[in-house]
C-alpha cells in the first residue's frame, strides 16, 4: 500500500429525526448542545462510529466496543499482548516505544488513522506508554440551526424482581431532538500519515466508511431511518500542504435553511464555493 501522498479535507452534512444522536451523560443523557443552543455530535462519538463501519468492513479493529467486539479479550491490554510482535517488546527490555507504535499501526486501521495511546502498567512484563499521532482530525458535528428537545418518562411495564406487585414506576426519562440538519468536517495530514503508514487506500476506506456512517447503528435512542449521510464532500488537494488551508477549504460550504422553522432536509439549501484548481468529490449518503 502506498502511503498517502497529498493532503484531504472533507465534510458531511447529515440529519437527526426523533433521535438521541449523541448523549451527554453530564446532563441526564439529554441531546448534546452548545451554548447558544445548536446541537452537537462529540468527535469520539464520530470516530467510534467510524471505526465501527470500518469493523463491518473486515478491518482490523483496537478499540473496540464491548458489544460489537469481534475476539474475546476484554482489554486493549488483553489485545494488544495477544499480537506476538507487540508482546515480544512488551516482554524486552532493549525495544523501543517508535517499534512498538510502528507495529501497532501496521496491525489495526484505527490506530494508523486516529492515533492511540498506549499506557500499560508493568509487572512481570516491562510497562509501555506509547503515544501515537493519527493523520485524521475530526471536528465536533454542529447542527445549522439551535434544536428543539422533546423529553418524556418511560415507564417499567414487568417485575424486575419475583415476588413484587407489578408497578407502573417512572423508570426515567427519554430525550430526543425533533429535527435538525448537523454538519461536521474533518482533514487527513500527510506528515503524520507518513509516520503512521496510514495509506491511500486507508483514506478511501474512510471515505466510504462517511457514505455509510449510520448503516448498522440502529438503537433505542437512534432507531433506524432516524439519522441519515445526506453529502459527502471530499476535497483531494494536489500535494502534501495542499493548495489552500482546510479552514479555508471547510469555509467553502455552507448551509443554510430556505425558511425559518424547517422540518426536512429539503428546506435547507447547500452552497459550494469553488476553490481554483481543487476539485470536490460529492457523495451522496446511502
């Protein structure tokens, strides 16, 4: 594979329908929110579904959720002493923390991509604390317009235990966001994907991995149907500064709703400024 050879930027514009897109345990699980109102989906909260997609994919996966795991270890240390070559330097006491990164990023596609840090306690084994930079940055999803919340309780309808009368006690509470149109950008950096080996190939495999974000991701909170990948916008730049900064690049998108209270995606309008000499490629969800 060869590793990527010219700067990326990219945006995704998606929607949120009677959903929870993204949870603050801070605030009883309410819809996340800035403080003008506008809702917002956390960067991890972004990657985790990346790395989820990625997983559906066939890729090799580190930090993987409990629910969605794909092995039997319970740890990342579990994980990663479970990778001969990273056991070995574990086990050494002459190997160097860049030749456990390197190994660590040629084994998993999250690491190569979005970094990772490595703090292994010692014991028997020598320690490790390894700190790797990945070459994709993602910002906060922001939602265009401030969001309407809808909260209700929920109530149990069975015994939790044997024995007891059947109650109809307030178990808590559900939140959602009515509708609102979210955006979020991000940019590949070929300096730190040049140290990480994260790869053309890898950048397409994100790319993809963007189109489908919410396949496969259907809960209590998010059922399916209620968040959709409306555009992809990916920017290929013709060398490894590129052409123009990404905050520049980001700022030629913007949206904007057609009327003052919207309910669909078709009550917003996209505008894409062109950039001289920097071509986009949009994408549309499925």
């Amino acid at each position: 594979m060869s590793v990527l050879d010219h700067k990326i930027d990219f945006a995704v514009v998606l929607s949120v329908k009677g959903a929870n897109p993204n949870g603050d345990p801070l605030n009883g699980n309410r819809p996340r929110q800035n403080y003008d109102g506008h809702g917002e989906i956390s960067d991890v909260a972004i990657k985790r579904k990346i790395r989820n997609r990625l997983q559906d994919m066939g890729e090799p996966i580190f930090v993987q959720s409990n629910d969605r795991k794909t092995d039997a270890f319970s740890s990342l240390r579990e994980r990663a002493d479970a990778n001969e070559e990273l056991n070995k330097i574990l086990k050494s006491k002459t190997a160097s923390g860049d030749d456990f990164a390197k190994i660590a990023c040629e084994s998993w596609i999250d690491v190569r991509s979005f970094g990772q840090v490595f703090a292994f306690k010692g014991g028997a084994d020598k320690g490790v604390s390894v700190g790797v930079r990945g070459p994709v940055s993602i910002h906060t999803a922001t939602s265009v317009l401030p969001i309407d919340i809808t909260s209700m309780q929920i109530t149990k309808s069975v015994n939790s235990e044997p024995g007891k009368d059947r109650g109809s006690d307030t178990m808590g509470m559900k939140h959602r966001v009515d509708f609102g149109v979210y955006v979020f950008y991000g940019s590949i950096n070929t300096q730190l994907a040049e140290k990480t080996g994260f790869s053309n190939e890898d950048a397409n495999k994100i790319k993809e991995a963007l189109v489908t974000l919410f396949e496969n991701d259907a809960s209590a909170a998010r059922p399916d149907g209620s968040m959709e990948i409306h555009k992809v916008y990916w920017w290929e730049h013709n060398s490894k500064l590129g052409q123009y900064s990404s905050a520049k690049v980001h700022r030629s998108l913007t949206v904007e709703p057609r009327v003052e209270e919207p309910k669909s995606f078709d009550e917003y309008v996209i505008e894409l400024t062109e950039l001289d000499g920097l071509k986009v490629e949009i994408l549309d969800g499925l």
